[in-house]
C-alpha cells in the first residue's frame, strides 16, 4: 500500500484520489485501515490479523508525471478485480516508480516549442524574436535536467532557468531585438510555472486537508519566487528591467488556437502523458482557448474570459480524468496554461523591485505595480474556480451515484 501511495503521491495525483486509490487496494488486500498524506511522507495505518500496523515512507509531492499515476492506477485495478497477484503487483509498482521521464531532447524540443507557442498568443512579431525564445527555453530546458542530475533542490532548476531567460532577453533589449512586451525574456520563463502543484493545492484546501495544501501551495509560491529572481537578477546584470506597464496585441482567431494547441501539448510531454491520453487536454484545451477569445472579443474582462474557458475544460476534462484515472491538475492546468497570468506576475515583481530601488516611485509607477497584482490574482482565481469547482461538483455525484448501487 505504501508503494503504491507513495507513486501516486509523488507524481501529482491528487490527494483525495490517491487515498481513494490506497483504499481500493487495502479493501482487495483485506486490511482494515488506510493511508495519511503529508508533505514529505505517507502514513499506513491500519489493522490485519489482529496487529495493529503504523508506518511511515518518505513521499514528497514535487513530481509530475502522468505515465507513473495512470500505470499505477491501472495495476491496482487489476489487483482489485483479482487480475493481478500481490505479488507481481508489487514488482510493477516498483517498475513504474523507476521508469524515466522523457528524453531529454523531447523535453527540449517541448519546452522550446511551448515558449514559442506562448510567445504567438502574446502577439511576437518578428521570426528572429520567435528564434530567440526557442534558444532560451532550449537552453533552460537542459540546464534543468544537467541540474536534475546533480542536486536534488528542485528551486535550483527554475531559478538558473530564468536566470538564462533574462540575461537573453537583456542582450535582445541591449542589441534592439525586442519589443516594450519583453516577450524574449518572459516567455521562456512561463514553461516554468508550477500550475499543477497551485491546483492541487487549492483542492486541498477545499477538501479539508488544510495543512497538506497549505504546503502545496507555499511549494509553488516558493518556485514562482525562484522563477521571478532568476529572471530580475539575469535582466539586472545587463541594466534591463521589465516595464510594468506595456500594450498588449491581438492576433487572429485560428493562430491563437494553433498556438494554443502546441502549448498545450508541450506541457503534455512535460508531464509525460501516455500516448493513449495525448488528444484529451490538446482537443480541449484549444476549444477553451477559442471560447477565450471569443469572450474577450465581446469586450469582456480577461478574468471573465479566463473564467469562460476553464469552466469549459473542468466540466469536460474531470470526467476523462476519472475515466483514465489521470492526475487532474496536471491535465487540467495543461489545457489552460495558454491563460496563466505569468506576464502580470513578472510585471508585479519588475514594479515591487522598482519601488524598492527607486527613491521617489512615481504615481504611474504605483498604479501600474497595484493592477498587475490584482490582474494577476483575479485571473488566478477565475481559472482555478472555473478548474476546481466543476470537478468537486463531478466527483460528488459520482461518488454519490457509485454508493447508491447495490
């Protein structure tokens, strides 16, 4: 049971499903009890034959990969229905915990593909812009995965990511390759941002396991201020500072949905999503992004239009994830991640710095640092109400209607 906790728990499973999954398993291995989640470990306890069980296994949930959860999912499965001896179970679940994420060359291709996608929907106009990006995430991509190697500090990864973002996008700047939106220097950056870890926390909270989500959640603020100093500190050695307040630009319909769809399958191979599942976030995610666009054509607000589009993937995705048992968060931020507010983010943290340095901030200033973060907050909540709340909803009706059968 630990084993199989400890997969799930690690590689971004959700809580509830997980000790859902840990109680499936101790009901067709006959033990009485279950599983506690905590950052950083999992508790069994439980009674068989009398003896009281209590231990513990280092589990700490700063992994995604959805290869692992689903091909776990899929073991205890057949264990419950008696297709599976404990035995052979055992020697698969720690097959999967072993089995290695993607090549390092697809993470590469991914993360620079994704940046570029990113770099489309923001409004980049120029090839040699596009070129840029594509080198700087490349190049974040393989320092995160030579660090992966060395250290186990998962802030360091980010960090030294952004970090070559910025000194990038400082030289762009420096040699006039880029624009007032800084797209050069922030776009490598949004591959970085840890949705599904913000998901998920949220989640917990709403289901009532308080302290486990508050962890989760200071994870990815941890991570989101690590991606934030990395690239201030590679904009600052060269003199370049973000602008906190720049125009934005619309591109066509069909090119905000193309691109939306390569993001979207970028962050699909960064959480190693099976094959068998791959068209489920990109077909979704690029229909929720049409619905974005067409909101925020009617003049509505970006939140609104955030809202819009996540309301749409959580109702449609929560009843794929339950059928292919994947972990939603990571699915489910990949369908919406075209929607982060990561410029509003790095917007908000370029105007806290300036403040900070600056002897007499102008009121431009001020007001400019004061909308990016309520822009940028307002928008977090739309797209995770709009991911959580259709799913709480799904799962309540479906573990209502699974109960009340005979």
């Amino acid at each position: 049971m630990l084993s199989f906790t400890q997969v799930l728990h690690t590689n971004g499973q959700s809580t509830d499903e997980t000790i859902d999954a840990a109680d499936l398993l101790s009901k067709s291995l006959g033990i009485q009890g279950g599983v506690i989640l905590d950052w950083g470990e999992a508790q069994l306890e439980a009674i068989e034959g009398g003896v009281k069980l209590d231990t513990t296994q280092q589990a700490t949930p700063t992994g995604i990969d959805m290869d692992r959860v689903s091909s776990a999912n899929d073991v205890i499965q057949k264990v419950a229905t008696g297709r599976l001896s404990y035995a052979d179970a055992l020697n698969q679940i720690i097959a999967i915990s072993r089995k290695p994420p993607v090549p390092t060359w697809l993470f590469v291709i991914a993360a620079a593909a994704g940046a570029s996608a990113l770099a489309v929907i923001f409004g980049v106009e120029h090839l040699d812009s596009v070129g840029l990006i594509s080198l700087s995430a490349g190049l974040g991509a393989v320092i995160r995965r030579t660090l992966a190697r060395y250290t186990a500090n998962t802030l360091i990864q980010p960090f030294s990511a952004a970090l070559i973002a910025g000194i990038i996008g400082g030289f762009a700047v420096q040699y006039q390759l880029s624009s007032t939106l800084m797209l050069i220097a922030v776009c490598p950056c949004f591959v970085l941002v840890p949705g599904p870890h913000l998901l998920n926390g949220a989640m917990d909270m709403i289901n009532g396991h308080v302290q486990l989500g508050i962890s989760r959640l200071v994870y990815a603020g941890l991570i989101i201020l690590a991606i934030s100093a990395g690239l201030l500190l590679g904009l600052g050695l060269l003199g370049v500072t973000i602008p906190v307040q720049a125009p934005g630009r619309s591109i066509p319909l069909w090119l905000d949905v193309a691109a939306a769809g390569i993001a979207v399958a970028s962050y699909s191979v960064f959480y190693s999503t099976p094959l068998r599942m791959f068209v489920w976030p990109v077909a979704v995610g690029m229909i929720g992004h049409a619905l974005r666009y067409i909101t925020l054509s009617t003049g509505a607000y970006a939140a609104t239009g955030a809202l819009v589009a996540s309301l749409f993937v959580g109702i449609v995705l929560t009843p794929v994830s339950r059928r292919y048992r994947m972990p939603f968060a990571a699915v489910g931020f990949a369908s919406v991640v075209n929607m982060i507010p990561g410029v509003y983010l790095f917007r908000l943290a370029s105007g806290l710095t300036q403040l900070a340095t600056v002897a007499n901030p102008t009121l431009e200033l001020l007001t400019a640092t004061a909308s990016n973060s309520i822009t940028a907050l307002i928008i977090t909540l739309a797209i995770g109400f709009g991911l959580i709340v259709p799913k709480v909803l799904i799962d309540s009706l479906s573990d209502r209607r699974v109960k009340s059968r005979p």
